[in-house]
C-alpha cells in the first residue's frame, strides 16, 4: 500500500495542466472552407456550441463550490480532496477550450454579436485555467499548508471566474434564444432588421 503523500504526488503528476485554454488562447488551427462549409448555418453551431461550453462552466462552478467550501474550513483541507475538485475544473475548462477552438474556427462566418462572446467567453475560460492551475501548483508544494492566503485566493479567483463564466454563458444562450426568436418573427413577416 502506497502512503499518501506518494499517491497525492502520483495523481498530481497524472495531473498536470496541459495548458487548459491554449485552443482559447489561439493555438487553434482553423481550416479552409469546403464546398459544404457555404451552406453549413455557422450560426447555429456557435449556439449549440456554447451550449456545450454552458454544461462544462456549469461542471467548473459546481467544483468551485466545493473547493471553496473545503478552504472555508481550514480544518478538513486536505490536499487529496483539493487534488480532485481541481482535476474537475481542469477537466471542464480542456473541454471548453475544445470548444472555443471550434467557435474560433468558425467565428468570420457568425454575427457580430457572437463574435464578442466568443471573445468574452475565450477570455475568461483563460483566467479560470490560468488560476487553476496556479492553485494545482501551489498546493502541490505546499500540500501541508492549504489554509494560507495565498491558497484561498487561488481558491476564491476560480471560483469567482466560473461564476461569471456560467453567466456570460447562460446570458448569451438567452440572447441566442431572442435573436432566433427575432429572425423567425422578422422572415414570418416578411420585415427587414431595423438600424
């Protein structure tokens, strides 16, 4: 049987962040258009898309939650329980950086305001891997001594970033909602947009 601190080393290591939001950070290889990609509505793959990235935020605030109230109690931190709330977000935030890789594939052909939540969106997943992965790294050099500042505000930074990450995207699928809703309205009535 192996001892803790050699099991919380080896999870750590099977851990370690791969930079979480590189394809929101522009490493995406975005390819050329298809004959199909001219008739593909892009529009609504970047809704259904940030659908996806609304469970994923969803995941990472969830953990956050966790995470946070473990700190609140200095007591029961433990750096194995911390390893795993952590292992979650990052998880999240790698799949939601799959996401924005699509989204910035496809964001010439999508309306301007997609664009700007695209943008939003690239932006804060960045901040929640980039915290994320300073928590993992502070705590696994200092596994015996959670309860500091410096920790907590790891801790609070992650969860303040997946908080205002899972309303950026809650709002804008409610935008997308209207804005669809406003497009069948306008065709059903044969209206052109307004200025």
């Amino acid at each position: 049987m192996r001892t803790n601190g050699y099991l919380v080393g080896c999870v750590f290591a099977a851990l370690s962040i791969v930079p979480a939001a590189s394809a929101a950070a522009g490493e995406c290889i975005v390819q050329k258009p298809t004959p199909a990609s001219y008739t593909w509505n892009f529009r609504q793959e970047a809704n259904n898309d940030v659908k996806d990235i609304q469970f994923d935020a969803g995941q990472a605030r969830y953990h956050a939650e966790q995470l946070q109230s473990m700190v609140a109690r200095p007591d029961s931190v433990s750096w194995v329980s911390d390893v795993h709330q952590l292992d979650q977000i990052r998880s999240a935030v790698n799949d939601m950086g799959q996401e924005v890789c699509r989204l910035e594939t496809i964001r010439r052909m999508v309306a301007p305001w997609q664009r700007k939540t695209i943008d939003s969106i690239a932006r804060e997943i960045a901040l929640l891997a980039d915290n994320t992965q300073d928590a993992m790294a502070f705590g696994n050099s200092h596994r015996e001594t959670l309860w500091v500042p410096t920790y907590e505000k790891y801790v609070d930074n992650i969860y303040t970033e997946a908080q205002q990450l899972s309303k950026s995207v809650d709002n804008a699928i409610a935008y997308a909602k209207v804005d669809r809703e406003d497009r069948t309205l306008r065709k059903d009535l044969n209206a052109k947009p307004s200025s």
